[in-house]
C-alpha cells in the first residue's frame, strides 16, 4: 500500500507554464517508450539499458525520470523535492468540488511540513493499537480457508480464489469492521480504479466513474465514523475517531481520506500477491526453498516480490525551488517521476538484480513502500499479508505451473495482472 498517491507521467505541478524546463539538458534526455504497448509487458530490461547509460529518461510526458538508486532515494527522501498535490488530477481534468479532487487535497500522502507530521502522527498511534502480531493468525487462517475450497480441483484462478479475497478479509479483521460495513465502504470502488485517474490514460468515463465511487464511499465512511462516536468499539475507526493532540482532532476531512486510503490499498496487496504467485510458478526451485522453511523465508518471498514486482510502476515528485539536480535544471515545482522498477534493478543496490531469489537479506528493502516521511502508512500490514499468502500457498501447492500466459496490462499506474491461473499439486499439509 502507498500513503502518497503515485503519478507515472510526473505531472506538472503549479509552475507557470506547468511543463517541464526546457534547454538542451532536457532535449538529450532519451525518451522511455511508455507509448509502445509492448514495453509494458517486458520493461525491465529497456529500463535497466537505459539506467545503464543515461543517468535519467524522459516518461511519456517528457518530465525527467530518475531511473538510479541513489538518484531515486535522494528524490524521495531529501528536501529538494516533494510530493505533488492535487494539481496532477487537475491536469487530469478534475476540478474543484470534484469529489476526488476534495479527497486528493486531504490526503496524507500530499501534506508536507508540520501538517504531515501531524496527521501521520495522529494516524500512527490508532495503527498502532492494532497488533500485527496478533493479525498473522488469522491470515494464516483465512489463507488456508481459501485453499481448502479450491484444493481438491488442483486449480486456482489467482485473483478470484485467493490474491483478491485474502486482503479484503484481512482488512475487515484488521479494522475490526463488519461485513456490511466494509462492503458499503468497498462496493462502490469496485469498478473503479482510483489509482489509475492518476496516470496518463484518464477519460471523461473514468473521471465520472471515479467520482461518483468515491463520494459514494466517503458518504458511508462518514457514517461509520458518527457510528462510532456514538458507541465506540476496540478497532480503528473508534482509534481514529478518538485521535487527539494538542492541536486538536483530525478533521472530517482527514477521517474520510484515512480510511479510505487505508482500506482501499487492499487493490495494491492484490497486485502484489499475484505477482508473487506468478514469479513462484515460473521459478520452482524458489517455491521448494519457501515450502521447506516458510517461517525462515517468507520475509525474503515478500521483499523479493515486492522489489521484482512493485505495484504500482512510478511515484511523482515536484522540485520544491529552482534547482539543479541529476545535471538537469528544474524549475520549482517542475515534475519528477521516481521509477520504481528502475531503482529496484539497479546494480549498484542489488547484485544480480534481474534474478529472483528470495533468499536476499529481507532488512534490504527496496522503495516499493516508499522510504523518509512518506513511506506507505500500512506498509507493516501490506508486509504480513503478502509474506503469510505466498508462505501458505507454498506449503499447501507443489508443482505449480501457469495455465495461462498472462499479460501485464498496459499504459495504468498499478502493476496488474489480467488474469493469472495456475493449477498444482496438493500437498500433504493441511492448515
């Protein structure tokens, strides 16, 4: 899960002209092919050609994007840029009033300086009431519950049987919902991919379509709150609700964005996954090592995963003044676009970095969740949920093989999957 919303094109955000500075540094920027439909189903490898020759590339936008380790910390956890705001979905074609919109202007992942500090602090502390501990059980359980209806077929559509409904279960658990009231909260998202009306394909339809969702949703968070200030219950909502220091409680505002951002990650742990799955299935000699000893490599299933697969394909900065940066000149506010599947290749980070072996030191992590103040606020629960579902399979599928080939789905912010099934081998283990 991200806390701060990802921009693959690295949108303008509030310089005059709200384009990229020109000159000749920016002209001999080569270009990323982001418009090319199958660069989306092999990115890698054009990514690490260009990382190794050009400190920087240009997306499909043509705003600078970093493509190096260091380059790519430095951007997300220094103070010379910052994250974008509510401007990239203006570019997108929201307005204000829009329910997105009032929802992006919010939005944790956005906040800079002591506002920022604030409400993550504030956010934290009701996380943190939540046990992680006590929550990997219940994984565990709800990961073999699925299994065991698909078990004896042999066969899994990964998505549907077990990457989609596992998060959503665990997210009830983890913020002590009912089901009615995750499903008020969820249903409306459903057709909807919010995550995608930041990336460069967005249409009138899509506009409308996001809105509408999500004012729907917030509609029924702001419900469950007064619910819960009426009658307070031992979980998050009541935790956030109840959240105070000495400037006060969070605002209604800052509620719906919370939770909303909150739960609605359970897209993203989707991603990952299956992603997961599909990297275990082409890599059988990994699926043995994490069957043998799943509590000694689960960690290593996840990052991996994670690094190899991130979910979502870039995350966009802004230069906070006039600077010069990577040898390029940025004016401020000028766009940034942080690709993730770049810096997590990168040589000078990782050794070997285009194989997958999960049995890389986990404490390694890549930028997946981000890195400094930004990083994702849910990143702990994300983490178990990926790390018990890919431990669980393993242990109870041996000899999994892909029965369809799937395809990435191109020109969307999020790293998906358009279908992924597999069929396996029950093992003795029961849960």
């Amino acid at each position: 899960m991200q806390s701060q919303a990802p921009d693959p094109s690295g949108s303008s955000s509030g310089s005059q002209t709200g384009q990229p500075a020109t000159g000749a540094a920016h002209d001999a920027i080569p270009m990323i092919p982001m418009q090319d439909e199958a660069y989306w189903q092999a990115p890698y490898g054009v990514l690490g050609n260009l990382r190794e020759e050009h400190r920087v590339a240009r997306n499909d936008q043509g705003h600078v994007a970093i493509l190096r380790w260091d380059d790519a910390v430095e951007t997300l956890k220094g103070l010379d840029f910052i994250a974008e705001g509510v401007e990239v979905l203006e570019r997108r074609g929201f307005v204000p009033g829009d329910p997105l919109h009032t929802w992006r202007k919010n939005a944790l992942g956005v906040m800079e300086g002591a506002d920022h500090r604030r409400v993550r602090a504030l956010a934290s502390a009701a996380l943190s009431k939540r046990k992680m501990d006590d929550l990997r059980p219940l994984i565990r359980r709800h990961a073999h519950a699925l299994l065991d209806a698909k078990a004896n077929q042999g066969a899994l559509d990964a998505h549907r049987d077990y990457a989609g409904p596992l998060p959503r279960r665990v997210m009830m658990d983890f913020l002590g919902l009912e089901p009615d009231e995750l499903d008020g909260s969820q249903r409306p998202m459903s057709g909807a991919n919010i995550v995608d009306c930041f990336g460069p394909n967005v249409t009138a339809e899509l506009r409308e379509t996001a809105n509408r969702a999500i004012q729907k949703s917030m509609d029924h968070v702001a419900i469950l709150y007064e619910r819960r200030r009426a009658e307070p219950r031992d979980d998050l909502l009541t935790h956030l609700v109840q959240a105070k220091d000495e400037h006060g409680r969070l605002s209604n505002g800052e509620l719906l964005t919370l939770f909303s951002t909150i739960f609605g990650s359970g897209a993203s742990t989707t991603s990952v996954i299956a992603s997961g799955i599909l990297e275990l299935a082409r890599h059988p000699e990994q699926a043995a090592l994490l069957r043998a000893d799943p509590e000694g490599l689960k960690k290593g299933a996840s990052e991996e995963t994670l690094r190899c697969r991130p979910s979502i394909t870039a995350v966009g900065q802004k230069a906070a003044s006039d600077l010069e940066a990577f040898g390029v000149r940025f004016r401020k506010h000028e766009p940034i676009s942080v690709i993730l599947g770049a810096a997590n290749r990168d040589p000078r980070r990782f050794e070997d970095p285009e194989r997958f072996d999960l049995r890389r030191d986990p404490k390694r992590t890549s930028l997946s969740f981000g890195i400094g103040q930004h990083v994702c606020l849910g990143h702990a629960m994300a983490r178990a949920t990926v790390e018990e579902a890919l431990a669980v399979l393993a242990t109870r599928c041996d000899e999994i093989t892909l029965t369809n080939e799937p395809r990435w789905i191109p020109f969307v912010m999020e790293n998906k999957l358009d279908a992924l099934h597999i069929a396996f081998r029950e093992t003795a283990l029961a849960g």
